[in-house]
C-alpha cells in the first residue's frame, strides 16, 4: 500500500482531521493501485472511534456491550455452524465458504421452510442436542429441531399420518402402531387433547408419540410423566420411566421440592435445562447477517418518551419505584392499575397500536430479575416500533435471546437519571434511534415445537453420563434470582 496512507492516517489521527483523511488516502491508494474498498472499511471504524464511546455506531448504550459481546461469541460461533451443518449447507457454500441467503434453504420450522432433518448416523449429533457446560448461552433448539434419531424410521410403524383439523385425533386410531413413546400428563393443562394430534399438527419430524392427561393408575406403562408447575415425589418412579419438570414461571413463583434425583429431564425457559422452552424464539435466517439498513424513520410524528402497561404493583424486584424514579427524569406514561393512565387488557390492539404511533420507547420490566426470565413482555415490545427498555435476566441472557441490537438494558447505566439521559439522546438523534430496528428483516420469530422436540429425545439414544443434576430443585432455586438494586 506504501507509506503515504499509513502517513496520512497517523497525522490525521492526530489532528481528527477525518474529512482530509480520506480524502489523503482515497489519492494515495489510487496512486499506488491498493484496493480502496478495505481501506474504507478500517476507515470508517477509525472514524467511528472518534465519537464518544456510548453513541458510535451499533456500539449501543454505555457500559459493557464489547465484553458482553465477547463472552457470547463463541456461543454465537457454535450456533451458527450448527445451523450451517444442520441445513446441509456445509457442503455447498461460496465466495470464501459462506452461502449467500437468497441459495440458502431454511429450514422446516421457518415459515415455509423445506429443509427438513436427515437420519443421524453419528452420536456427535446426540451430544449436541444435550447442555454443553463449555457454551451455556447455545439453547440448542435449532439442534433439537433438527434431529432426527438413528434407525427412527425403522422402529416406529403402522403410524397414521394425517391430521384433520374439522376432527379430534384419538389415540386409539394407532392401536396397531409400534415403536409409540408414551408420555403421561401431570398438572394443570387445559384445553389438551389426548393422542398423537400434537406431533401430526406440527408436522413434527419425529411424530411417534402418544399424550396421556390426568391423574390415571401410577402403574400404567408410560414412557414418561411430565410434572408441570410443580414437582413432589408422592409415589415410587417405576424403572426405565423418565420423569420430566416442566416450569415456565420463574422460582419464585414455582414450587419444586427435594427430587432426591428421580427428576431426568428439565423443560424449562432457561439454557441450561435439557429442553429449553423459552417463551418466544428469534433465529436469524443467515447466522452472518446480524442488520439490515433500512431507510424508515420510526420516530417520526412520535411525540411522547416512554410507555409501560402494568397490573401487578408489588413485584419482588421492585420495578415500579425504578419506573418512578425514572419518571423523574423523562416522561413515562403508566397505564394500569399501578398508574393514573388506563389502556384495557380486552383492547390490546387498540393499546399496541398507540405505542407504534405515539411512544418511542417501553419499559420492558419482568416481576422478578432471575437468571434467563425473558417473557412476552418483551418480544411483544419488539414486534412494535418502540425500543424496549428492560429489566429482568441478566445482560449475557438478552445478549444471547435478542436480535441484536435491538433494546436498552436498565443495567447498562448507574441510575435512572442516567438512562434517562441516554433515552432522551436517542430521541434527539434519529440516526441512532433508528439504530435499534435495523435487526428487522434479518430473521423470524418461530415456533420452538416443544412437543416435536420432546418426542425426538425420547426416541434418542441415552443422554451422556454424568448430564444430570441430582438436586432439581437446588439447581432451580440456588442463586437464580437476584435481589432487587434500590434506585439510585
């Protein structure tokens, strides 16, 4: 490249002349025949590094976004090859290895996906659908809905295939089938139907599965009981019967006593569990496409700061006084029971609908801030135009569940008064506003199929030794939720 532009940088640098800058190095790499499109790209992040820390591009509020960013990029690197291998498109990438999204097939679970799960023929595979303590933020769904367990094919028969909405599947319809895997209900579930409905409505991969409900005789043959709600060891677990804790309300609201190692298999909202069933899902449909500019203005004709809707005012980690306390500093409009503002539940649209035209930001704030607790309180926020504001799990978790980019953690400033600030600098600068949507486009919000996924394991060969957690209920409660940070 010469000595010119390496002159020329350092100089400028110097003097934050970045206007000559480029102008200094456009000529000189032209005069010595260097390629001016890598250059522009170092440029234009040396450029960016010229501005304060907390308002350069994509860089987010102030406060850790590098190293949160850092201890997710594996996870992220392990995800994204698992995609690549899952979709079969390892063997057919281009232009330096990766395949260009327009060629790339998505997968089944993708609104009008093709790409449907192969037999697997190695246990690599099954170890990958387990937790892996060397990536806790990989929640391996994409690996679980991708598997398909070895010989599968030939060990369940005579199954029916179909499914017909105008009737009510009934399970005795496969009396003749073999290779069923059981799986008997405990808990609350209503509005359920007994049978294999569930896995042929979800056009399931692996759909040889059979649903029990209620309380019926502790000697029946099943292959698995799932515990819901709650966890109590009342009567002996029978042998090779697998038994399955299915929470999706966070510790404080659960109750599980001393398993004494009889529970196998975790269903829970957090990656550490065996099936991970969050409450929503966003997979990208390029694992290397992470933003998409798009020239839309989403603050335009917004003419008020921050909203929230809210019922519950006596939450454990204390939310409402950070709410008000915030206020203080910005506008938040509180509408519910905890505010003076009213937006009725049976009018959801109609409230929805004034946040995408008046508001710019929400207050995304979960009743309790526990390890992976992400409810549709948020990911209802994101599929409006407002930035969500929130407090909940811990920043690694949001890092790991949200399109990037994409909301403001109350963690990432020192009070309210300083997220205030940072709010009301977003709402003066469109440029980096508008920031904050650019995830839009570059996936979906899909269904995780827990019942897909359930029936799959259950055909898998054993978990590895070792994977199980003796104490459930040490593991669910014991430091999973923090106590609530009084306001500054």
């Amino acid at each position: 490249m010469g000595l010119a532009p390496l002159f020329c940088l350092r100089w400028c640098s110097a003097h934050r002349r970045t206007v000559f800058l480029r102008r200094c190095i456009a000529a000189a790499l032209v005069a010595s025949g260097a390629t001016l499109l890598l250059f522009q790209t170092k440029l234009a992040a040396h450029e960016s590094m010229l501005l304060p820390p907390w308002i350069r591009p994509s860089a987010g509020p102030p406060g850790r976004q590098e190293e949160r960013e850092g201890r997710t990029e594996r996870d992220r690197r392990i995800m994204e090859r698992q995609i690549f291998r899952d979709s079969g498109d390892a063997d057919h990438r281009h232009d330096g290895g990766v395949q260009s999204s327009a060629s790339r097939k998505r997968l089944w679970f993708f609104t009008n996906g093709t790409e449907w799960p192969r037999p697997s023929s190695r246990l690599s595979r099954l170890a990958r659908v387990w937790p892996d303590p060397k990536a806790p933020h990989d929640d391996r769904i994409v690996a679980q809905l991708m598997y398909l367990p070895p010989r599968y094919k030939g060990q369940a028969t005579n199954l029916s295939t179909t499914y017909n909405k105008s009737s009510n599947f009934d399970w005795r319809n496969d009396s003749n089938a073999t290779g069923l895997k059981t799986i008997l209900l405990r808990g609350s579930w209503y509005n359920f139907h007994e049978g294999r409905m569930l896995f042929l409505r979800d056009r399931c991969p692996v759909d040889a599965c059979r649903v029990y409900k209620g309380w019926r005789n502790e000697n029946i043959t099943v292959d698995a009981v799932i515990h819901k709600d709650s966890f109590y060891n009342f009567y002996p677990k029978p042998r090779r019967q697998l038994w399955i804790l299915y929470l999706l309300e966070n510790p404080l609201h659960t109750s599980v006593g001393n398993d004494s190692g009889s529970i196998d298999i975790t269903a829970t909202y957090r990656k550490d569990s065996d099936i991970v069933t969050p409450y929503e899902k966003f997979v990208l449909f390029d694992p290397l496409v992470k933003t998409i500019k798009r020239d839309i203005d989403y603050a335009q004709n917004k003419t008020k700061m921050v909203a929230w809707f809210v019922s519950n005012c006596h939450a454990a980690n204390r939310r409402l006084d950070y709410a008000k306390n915030l206020g203080k500093h910005i506008q938040v409009d509180i509408y519910g029971t905890c505010g003076p503002l009213s937006c009725p539940r049976h009018k959801s649209e109609q409230c929805y609908r004034m946040l995408d035209n008046d508001y710019r930001f929400y207050l995304a704030f979960e009743n309790a801030n526990c390890k992976d607790y992400i409810t549709e309180k948020f990911f209802n926020a994101l599929r409006h135009n407002v930035i969500p504001v929130v407090m909940g799990a811990r920043r690694e978790d949001y890092l790991a569940a949200a399109p990037y980019h994409s909301y403001i953690h109350v963690e990432d400033f020192a009070s309210p008064k300083e997220l205030a600030e940072y709010l009301l600098l977003l709402s003066r600068n469109r440029t980096l506003y508008n920031e904050y949507f650019h995830w839009r486009g570059t996936g979906e919000f899909v269904n995780t199929y827990f019942w897909c996924r359930l029936c799959a394991m259950l055909h898998a060969p054993p978990p590895p030794r070792g994977r199980r957690t003796r104490n459930v209920s040490q593991w669910w409660k014991d430091g999973a939720c923090a106590a609530p940070k009084k306001p500054a």
